[in-house]
C-alpha cells in the first residue's frame, strides 16, 4: 500500500508559503497545488450528481453547506487562493438522475471523463505512468446526493461540526473504474504489485443486486470530502484502505489520517533523493 509522491529535495521541514507553522507536506492547500502542477492542470474537485429532488430549498442549502466546508478547509490552510481553480460541477438533471443507481451514476461519469480532462484543462496534459491518464481524483471519484444523503445533512441541528461522522452527514462516493473482476495493487510506479479475486460474500446484504464486499461505492462523512478525501485519494489504493461497506459511513477522521500518509511519503522521497 502506498501513496504516491514526487522525489522531492525538500527536507521533512520545508516551510510553506502559506502557513509558517507547519511544513509544505503537511499542508493539504499546498499538496492540491503540487497535485495540480504534476498534471499541468489547473481546475480540481470532486464532480457532484443530483439525484434527489424533493426539495429545490433544501438542495440549495446542502451546496451552500458543502462549499462553506470546503471554504472553512481551505482557510485553515490559508489556501483561499485555490478557490480560483476550484470547480464544483453539479450534474442536475431530474429526468436522468432522479433516484438513479450508482451503477447508472458511474456510467454517467466514465462517459463525461473520455473526454473533460481535455475539454476543462485546456488542452493541458497529464502525466503518465503513475498515475495515467486522466489520473487526477477529478477524474476518479464522483459524489452522489441521493435522498438519504441529503437528508443526513440537512436535518443536522444547526448543521452541526461535530467531529462523530455519524452526526456529520455523509454523501456516497463512487469510484469510476470499480470492476467485478480481481482487485489490482498497484505500487510507486504503477506497476501491478499483485491481484486479489473478489468473492461474493455469503453473510452480505445484496447492495443494488451485488453481494461482493466492495459494491463500488461508499458513504464518506460531509466535513471534509471536499477537501481532505480529495487529497487522500490521490493514493492509488486508498480506496481499498478505507473502503467500507454500505450502510457503515467512512468517518471524518480519514482526513487526519492524511496527514500520516504526507509525512510517511515525505520520509520515503527524502529517503530516496539521499542516494
């Protein structure tokens, strides 16, 4: 398991330009631009689907709550500057998406990402090898809003920050390329480290007519999946580190488990770089 990172001649305390406390690596609004300059990119964040529409009040105060999360994130890293690039695109159409499957949702998505890499960089490239093409977690993982999840934020008492992931809301992400076939690991480079066949699970409720273990998607608490779960993911087995079965919420606190991965990638390019 591993997350991947540039070999860097930055030592394990490189300042950063925005916070003078804590180092560049341990800065997420740093990590995003650095992500962004790997890709020669220049607009990040996760795409979002509609698919309840009970309530028009409602989902307008659900994308306020999002965004002044992901603008409460960004500040605490005095990354501000990266609203600029931010893009938060809100496929919205009732007749299409009403209370559509996951399934019908990552269809949706892995047609829109042929071709919106291109279309959105402006031409700009992505590297390849590592993390391939359209690599960047924009072109990854989508959010879904569907009743429940909305519910769950909405009715909070005073949308409350509370640090349980259970009393913080959850949406559902889904991971575009999710397959029914073997699991594959890969390491650094990319390169398949091994595969695991997937098994149906005897003793597991059947999740849109599937039984595996890993159905494709998870429920990842509100707080920070703008900003934090978009960071983490860029780890190409993250998913399978911190996959949890439906109705299970993957809480809040992966999001400070970041900060171990950004200091433990640190450490190994440091290592790395000495040689």
């Amino acid at each position: 398991m591993s997350y991947h990172h540039e070999p860097t001649t930055s030592g394990p305390h490189s300042p950063s330009h925005r916070t003078s406390d804590i180092s560049t690596h341990n800065n997420i609004a740093d990590c995003i631009e650095r992500f962004l300059r790997e890709d020669s990119h220049h607009i990040w964040g996760f795409v979002i689907y509609r698919c309840t529409y009970d309530s028009d009040a409602d989902w307008q105060e659900f994308m306020k709550y999002y965004r002044a999360q992901l603008e409460k994130s960004l500040k605490s890293y005095n990354g501000l500057d990266l609203l600029d690039g931010l893009r938060i695109t809100v496929f919205d159409d009732k007749e299409t998406f009403d209370d559509a499957f996951t399934m019908d949702v990552r269809e949706h998505f892995k047609e829109w990402t042929k071709t919106a890499p291109e279309e959105e960089q402006g031409g700009r490239g992505e590297r390849e090898g590592v993390i391939g093409e359209s690599g960047s977690q924009r072109y990854r993982y989508c959010v879904q809003v569907d009743e429940e999840a909305l519910e769950s934020v909405i009715n909070l008492p005073a949308f409350t920050t509370a640090t349980d992931g259970a009393r913080e809301g959850h949406v559902n992400l889904i991971w575009r390329d999710w397959e029914t076939g073997p699991i594959v690991v890969r390491g650094d480079d990319g390169e398949v480290i091994r595969t695991v066949e997937r098994e149906e699970e005897e003793d597991e409720d059947e999740i849109e007519g599937c039984k595996l273990h890993d159905v494709g998607w998870m429920m990842v608490g509100m707080r920070h999946v703008g900003l934090g779960v978009y960071y983490y993911l860029r780890d190409l087995n993250a998913w399978y580190i911190e996959y949890r079965r439906p109705p299970q919420v993957t809480m809040a606190w992966m999001f400070f488990l970041a900060q171990f991965w950004a200091v433990r990638s640190l450490h190994r390019a440091d290592h790395v770089s000495m040689y």
